[in-house]
C-alpha cells in the first residue's frame, strides 16, 4: 500500500513526565511536612514542664504524623506494585 501514511508516536510522553514531576514533588513536600510535624510534636512532649493535656495532644499528633508518613510509603509501593 503505496498511499498510507503512519503517524509516529512522540519518543517521550511529556504528559506522564509532567504526572510523575507533580506526584514527587507533592509527595516529597508531604513526607517533609508530616515528619516534622512529627518531631516537633515528639520535642513538645519531651518537656517535662507542660500540661498534660498539652503533651497527650503532642502523643496524639505524632502518632498521627507517624501513621501519614507511613500511610504515604504504602501507597506508594502499592503504586509502584500495580503500574
């Protein structure tokens, strides 16, 4: 077939290097957040002279914070795992 013409496909898919830079980045900055909230919240309990209620919130918080991060490097591999 003289007359068909075919159309060649872009050598990189901008759309999905776009996609990946959005997802790192907006995960880098949450991991970086959630941990220092973390350990900001771990320095507040560590002070012997603060209310109680103070440093459960702090043990609240942290353990919330820990459990982001954790939550963030789960569905990430499972990402990874299912594309």
């Amino acid at each position: 077939m003289a007359g068909t013409v075919t159309v060649s496909t872009p050598l990189i898919d901008w759309h999905a290097l776009w996609q990946v830079l959005y997802i790192s980045a907006g995960t880098s900055l949450g991991l970086v957040l959630l941990f220092t909230i973390g350990v900001y919240a771990l320095s507040a309990f560590q002070h012997k002279d603060t209310v109680v209620l103070y440093r459960g919130a702090s043990v609240l918080v942290a353990s919330l914070s820990a459990a982001g991060v954790l939550a963030m490097v789960v569905w990430g591999f499972y990402y990874i795992v299912n594309k």
